[in-house]
C-alpha cells in the first residue's frame, strides 16, 4: 500500500511539474525575447508556404492559369463568402499578433507586424485566384479581408482590448446532398462548403462596455447573419436540382454567448486553449428573424 501511495505522489508530482513548464512556456515575456520571436517568425512563414505550396497542388493546378484578371463575385452566396473572409482575417491577425505579444514584441509592432498577416496571406491567395481561369481575384473578397484586420486593429486602438469578436457556427442541411461536388460530401468539407449551415456572429462583451459587477464579465450578446437556399453562387443557375427551399433567404439571428478569454485563470495553458476556441459561438438560445419576415425561436441554436 506504501508503495502504491508512492508511486500516485510520484506520478502527480511528475504530471504538476510538466503541466508548470507548459504553462512557464506559454505565460507571455515581459521583453522581447529574441528565440522566441524567430521561432513565431520561422514557424508562421513555414506554415504560410506549406498552405500556398498546398492550395497550389491540391487546388489550383487541375485548372488551367491564364493572365491576372478580376472578377466580381459581389452577388453569389448572398455574400456569405465575403462575411467569411472577415472572419478568417481577424482572426489569423489576431493569433499573429497575440504570438509576438507571447515573444514579447511591442504593442506597435504587434499591430503592425502580427495583426496584418491575415490579410497579407489572403491576399497572396487572392493573386493565386486572380491567375487561375476557373477564378479571378476579387476586389469585395480584398475589402472583406481588410475589414476583418481593421477590426482587430481599431478596437486595440480605441479601447485596448477586443470587445467585439467574429465567431462561427455551423448545422448540417439538406442542400449539401443536392450538389455534394460543391457542398461538401463529408462533416469537414460541409462545415467549409456549405453556406447554408454557416452562421457568423459579432459577439459583444457586455461588461467591457458598461462596466458593472451585476454583469459576468464572461457574458456576450451576438448577433449573426446567415442564409437558406444556395447550391450555387448565383440564383437560378441550375434548374434540374432538386431544391428542399427554393428561395434564397438572408436569416438574422439574436443570442447570448460567452467570451472564452474573459474566464479567470491563472493557467496560461487555459487562456491559449481559451483563446482558440473563442473563435465559436456557444450554442445557446436565439432569436431568427429572416428576410421574408418570419421569425423562430431555438432553444439552443447550433
């Protein structure tokens, strides 16, 4: 029994000191810590090359490249791509500059150097659409991807922090069946695809702004937009599909929500993981009101 008791104090002690050097690992430097900031920077230009390198293999090179050109895709998927770009922007910005806040880089050079890499690498994939003949670069996809970095960048300006956050949310629909090629045929490739089942949030810190004890500072009001209706980009370009709606609807939605990163912890380890998945609405209670007027109220909403 003696030995037993040993080896759980042993085995406890080994598992507190490794979980002490994680979070001594990922507890921000106070200076700038130079290995810290070429590894952020090493890291972020091998994952940025091995994203195009791949997009170029996979994606692009089945279709034949022709000369640089623009497109106006402005009025496809009743703009759920472009509210997309938004998110993916402020957020790969926001990981960027919270990486070099880890190394210790100054709050300008963050801003700077860390909250743009989003729309710098978006827009290298743009350039790639804007050779492919299939594609074309888009001047509302480069609009899209600057308001989502110049999200981020104001609120740091204006308020110090970021009280207002794009979130995502995602169900299964009927309409990936209909055309699975450009849908998605699998969950992964539906939650990517599917517009249908996408919904984008502004979820707003509700403390952050009136600053009261009577309100858990952990406590979000969100807003989202979504839309029913869509196997492609434009209305009434296929005719022989079978269609569950027919008729493409914009949804506004009305919710509570909870900002992951406003939890109290000590545990460095928890605010990463905190900060990653705050990047998803949590299902809660919503108000729908949608663009022929009907309104629906979910218990929880997904």
């Amino acid at each position: 029994m003696k030995f037993l008791i040993y080896i759980v104090i042993f085995a406890f002690s080994i598992v507190a000191n490794s979980q002490s050097k994680i979070d001594n690992f990922l507890k921000p430097a106070d200076s700038l810590q130079f290995q810290r900031r070429n590894l952020v920077v090493g890291t972020e230009a091998v994952l940025a090359t091995g994203a195009i390198v791949g997009l170029s293999q996979l994606w692009y090179k089945d279709y034949p490249k022709s000369d640089f050109h623009f497109i106006n895709d402005n009025d496809e998927w009743l703009q759920m791509d472009k509210v997309g770009h938004v998110f993916s922007s402020y957020h790969i910005g926001r990981f960027g500059a919270e990486l070099l806040q880890w190394s210790g880089v100054s709050k300008k050079k963050q801003l700077i150097y860390g909250s743009t890499i989003g729309f710098a690498f978006l827009s290298v994939v743009e350039v790639m659409d804007g050779y492919s003949s299939e594609w074309g670069a888009s001047w509302g996809d480069v609009a899209a991807n600057a308001s989502g970095t110049a999200l981020y960048v104001s609120q740091e300006l204006l308020w110090k922090e970021q009280r207002i956050t794009p979130k995502f949310s995602f169900h299964t629909t009927v309409y990936a069946s209909a055309r699975p090629n450009v849908l998605g045929s699998s969950l992964q490739e539906q939650i990517l695809k599917d517009y249908n089942g996408q919904t984008y949030w502004l979820s707003a810190n509700i403390h952050s702004f009136f600053k009261t004890s009577k309100i858990p500072n952990w406590l979000n009001l969100a807003v989202g937009y979504g839309a029913e209706g869509m196997i492609t980009g434009k209305e009434g370009l296929i005719n022989t599909i079978f269609l569950p709606e027919k008729e493409r609807i914009r949804q506004f939605y009305l919710s509570f929500d909870v900002d992951l990163t406003k939890i109290n912890t000590k545990s460095h380890l928890l605010k990463s993981v905190f900060s990653v998945f705050n990047t998803i609405k949590i299902p809660a209670p919503t108000f729908e009101i949608n663009s022929l007027g009907k309104t629906k109220f979910y218990t929880l909403y997904f």
